[in-house]
C-alpha cells in the first residue's frame, strides 16, 4: 500500500473528526426538510452539493432523485458502495414535521446520509485513494420507505419507475450489476449509549392496495339504494383479524392495514373507500400464504354487501440477510472503535429493509447505530448523541472501506468469492414480476 493500513484508518478517522461539525450540520439540515419518497429534490440537491466540494464526479437522477459521487482508488478493482437514505416517513404529530406534508425524520434517514458523506469526508481528506484498488461510490438512495402506494403506482403506470422501492428500482435499472459489496448503517430505537449492532435480520413484506366500489346514494334519505364501501372495508378488517390465530408465531407475520379514503362527504354513502397495507413475514413462503389470506378476507368484505373489491399486490421487500464475511470484518472495525460495544448482536426486527432485497444479489451488511431516543416511526423519536449516531458510524464504514480496497482489494475478493447469491438479476426481476401479477 505504501503506508501501514493501519496508519490510514488513523489518518481517515482525524480527518473525520476534523469534519464533525460540518457532518452534525448535514444532519440537521435534512432533518429540516424532510421529503417523501421519489420526491427529494431537495434531499438530493444537498448530497450532490457535498459531494461535489469534495471533487467527486457526481450523477444524479438515479431512480429518479438518487445521487451519487465516486473515489476512485489508485488502480482498478473491486467496487463498494456506501448507502445512506435520502426519503423520510411521515408523522404530522412530530414536532420536525413539514406543516405541508407531514413528512418527519423519524427514522433516521438524515443520520444515515451524515455518516456516508462522512465516510466520504474522511476517506478523500485522508488521500486514502492513493492507498486503494477500484472505487467507492456514495450513494443517496430514494424511496426507501415503502409509502404512498397509490402515488406510486401511478409513477410506474407513467413509465417513471419500474418498482416501488429505491434500491429495487436501481436493481432493475442495472446500477449494482458491477458492484462488489455495499454498507450503510440504520438507527436503532431508544438506545443512548454508544454502540453498533450488528448482523439483524428482518421481515419481508407484501404490499397491497384495496378499492371497494360500492354504490352513492343519499345516506339519510335514501341508504337503501346505496352500497356501503366503508362497511365492506370495515368488514374486510374484521376477516383479516379473524385470519390472525392462523399465522404461525415463528414465521412474525404482521398484517397492518390503513383506509387511506373513506368516503367523500357524511351525508352520501361511501361509494369510494381506498386502503393500503403491508404483509410481513420472516420467510417468502409465510409472505405468500399470509398474502392469500388476507386478499380473501378483505374480498369477503365485498362480497358481503355487493362492493366491488380490486386488489393490487405490489410486492415490497425481502427478508434481509447480511454477509457473515462483511460483518466479520464490520465488526472487527466495530470493536477497535469501540470495544466490545462495537459488536453487539442485533438479532430480529420485525421492519423491513429495502437493503433485503439487494443482500439476496449481493454481499451487504446493515449495521444498526445509537445514539437515539424513542420508537422509530413515532413522534418521540430523536437524535440525543449525534457522536454516536453520526460520527462513529461515518468511521465505521470509512474503515470497512479501507480493509475491503486496501492491499489491491483483496478483502473484498475474499467477500465476493464466500458470497453465494441467493437469487440472480434475472431470477429477482422474474420473481418480482411473478408477485406483482
């Protein structure tokens, strides 16, 4: 390499804490505008902004609002990726909320991108490309929350997306097809003290939008002409929570519906009643019979007062797997940061990721980070160690760099040559393809 590897990652990570402040200040900046998924614009036009004062050729417009910069190493190599989530979720109750959208950083997502811009920060300030084979990309996701389906599937009805998700939608358009490894780092919920946690595993899930089609009529007057949508929706809701004693406990299955329209004014009978809901599950197979489960209940719903039922499946994210090679080395890293704290077992979340999708093609790892107070998704949620949760995971993933491209790459030859993929390219579009009909 020319200088010890160890000596680099001292140099990146001084250069890292050289940066904190202005890393802090990304953060709290995105945590002022939140945006929903596909929607960025903002998000994006920061991360390409900061990418681009570190003199990185950047591309934007992936996927419609992802952004990238490359650091390209002395020669060529393999290719990693360093990921952070541009899109938010929405709670309007949160005191960060938009007034607008109601769109929150509730989720982390502005801590993520803090710690691969710092990643970014560290690794250019240091001059670790001299010492490094092939490239690191960093790179600002869309869409990694799966809301607002209904919009959605009029973006890819218009040809703009293919997928409802961000990293699905790069999947299919080729980005990640000469990618080697990829990283990123994720909240975890209401734990202060400094910590990674590592190799978590998770749900996948089904998406699913309902429309009742019922009948108007005037709801006082004349409610014997009508067909009741809210009721076959109410009725459907029951028939899933019926399906309940069904699911098997090991397989975590959670089904989550919401009526996302419920009529158009009191005094008319519902005639239009939308919903939206997901089906979680540990394993594709619990997905799929849940999946089937539950399209029957609702369509009883219907069929119970003469509605209309139309549902459409969208499929959303698989289970995520992480790369035992990737984490072996993540948390080695994580020790050195932070002793024995630095790699603690994350065991199962009942979320999904995205990053699931992509570690069924490719060696990923997900670290989960602290630093935080309250539930994710929730109003209480909060950043409370931004060292914690932005800095350390930005060194983290920095080392993780420097020990995969370091020595002409060949830790991340020793990743890729472990990894056996569990799904090809084409066998993941045919797969997603399948669910969606």
């Amino acid at each position: 390499m020319g200088m010890d590897k160890q000596a680099l990652k001292h140099r990146v990570c001084e250069h890292i804490d050289r940066r904190r402040a202005d890393m802090i200040a990304i953060a709290r900046r995105m945590l002022g505008h939140p945006e929903l998924g596909y929607r960025e614009v903002k998000t994006a036009a920061l991360v390409k902004e900061e990418l681009e004062k570190l003199g990185l050729p950047v591309r934007a417009g992936l996927a419609l609002t992802g952004v990238e910069g490359t650091l390209s190493g002395k020669s060529a190599g393999p290719t990693v990726v360093v990921m952070g989530e541009l899109d938010s979720v929405v709670e309007k109750s949160s005191p960060v909320a938009d007034p607008a959208t109601g769109a929150a950083h509730l989720c982390g997502h502005h801590i993520q991108v803090a710690s691969m811009l710092g990643a970014a920060m560290g690794l250019v300030g240091a001059g670790a490309a001299a010492f490094l084979a092939g490239a690191v990309r960093f790179l600002g996701c869309p869409a990694e929350e799966f809301l607002e389906i209904e919009y959605r599937l009029g973006l890819k009805a218009a040809g703009k997306i293919g997928f409802l998700g961000g990293k699905q939608e790069l999947i299919r358009l080729g980005y990640f097809d000469d990618v080697d490894a990829a990283m990123m780092v994720h909240a975890f919920a209401d734990t202060a003290e400094p910590a990674f946690l590592m190799n978590a595993t998770g749900n996948g899930f089904m998406a699913k939008f309902i429309r009742y089609e019922g009948k108007p009529a005037h709801a006082g007057a004349a409610p014997h002409r009508g067909v009741n949508a809210l009721n076959a929706a109410c009725l459907g809701i029951m028939a899933v929570h019926a399906q309940r004693e069904t699911f098997r406990d090991e397989d975590a299955v959670r089904v989550h519906p919401i009526i996302t329209k419920g009529g158009d004014v009191v005094n008319v009978v519902p005639a239009d009643v939308r919903l939206e809901t997901y089906v979680r599950g540990k394993t594709l197979e619990a997905i799929l019979d849940a999946s089937a489960k539950v399209d029957k209940a609702f369509r009883a719903g219907g069929d119970a007062v003469g509605a209309a039922t139309r549902i459409t499946n969208v499929p959303g994210y698989l289970p995520i797997f992480q790369d035992p090679t990737l984490t072996e080395i993540a948390c080695r890293n994580g020790r050195e940061l932070l002793g024995d704290r630095g790699a603690l077992e994350a065991g199962f979340m009942g979320g999904s990721f995205d990053v699931g999708d992509l570690s069924h093609l490719i060696p990923v790892i997900h670290p989960f980070v602290t630093g935080t107070k309250g539930h994710l998704h929730t109003a209480e949620f909060t950043i409370t160690d931004y060292e914690a949760a932005v800095v350390l995971p930005a060194k983290l993933m920095a080392l993780c760099v420097v020990d995969l491209l370091g020595d002409g790459g060949a830790e991340a030859r020793r990743v890729k040559q472990g990894f056996t993929p569990r799904l090809t390219k084409a066998a993941y579009l045919e797969l997603m393809e399948r669910l969606s009909r």
